[in-house]
C-alpha cells in the first residue's frame, strides 16, 4: 500500500481490517508521506488526513496489532532479485543518504514493512 493509509481517517481501524488477509509469513508494504511540517493546501486538495513522522507511524500500526516487526534483514528482503532491483532503484538516494549518517530535508517518505503477529 504505497500513499494509501494517509486517505484514510481511522488509520489504526483500517490496519488492523488488513490482518485477515495476510498469510501466515505474509507482509504488508506501507509508505506514507513523511514530515507533518510539510502540511500543506496540496495535502488537503488530495484528502490526505495527516503525514507521518517514523515515531508516529511505528506507534500506528503496532497500536493496531497489524502485526510484529523486526529489524532482520532476511524478513525485510524483496522476494526475489527483480522485485530488489526495484526497490533499490526507488529508494538508492534515501538509502545513500541515510548510509551517509544525513537525514532528508523534504519529500521523503516512511516505510514500514508489518507482518502478521505470531500466535
């Protein structure tokens, strides 16, 4: 769900609706847009209802029990070379910036990858 979570009002109800439909080893990709300073006429004319900070939306989703996270690389991997190659791609200048110890000044996203909690 890349730019979809911050169209919806009750965020944590609407993640939380997403648990039934996740397989057991299952994730769930969510990005949203990042900085609430940001705010902005544009967020309003495109029904956006908030941004978020990586706090707030760690505390969002885990709120909502959509599932555990974990910082393994082997459970944050894209299945399969291709699907990496993409991703890599998209993210190569927030990547190389934050490899470089610098922060995004603007225009930056959050990612979270969830998957299902374990019984």
């Amino acid at each position: 769900m890349f730019d979809v979570i911050e169209h919806v009002e009750d965020d944590r109800g609407f993640v939380a609706s997403l648990r039934p439909y996740l397989r057991e080893r299952g994730r769930l990709y969510i990005t949203t847009p990042a900085y609430p300073r940001l705010w902005s006429a544009t967020d309003v004319r495109s029904g956006h209802f908030r941004r978020y900070t990586l706090a707030l939306f760690f505390r969002t989703l885990r709120s909502a029990d959509a599932g555990s996270t974990t910082r393994s690389r082997s459970q944050h991997r894209a299945g399969g070379a291709f699907l990496r190659h993409v991703a890599e791609a998209c993210f190569a200048f927030e990547v190389g910036r934050i490899a470089r110890g610098s922060t995004i000044p603007f225009g930056g996203s959050c990612l979270m990858v969830a998957t299902p909690a374990r019984a």
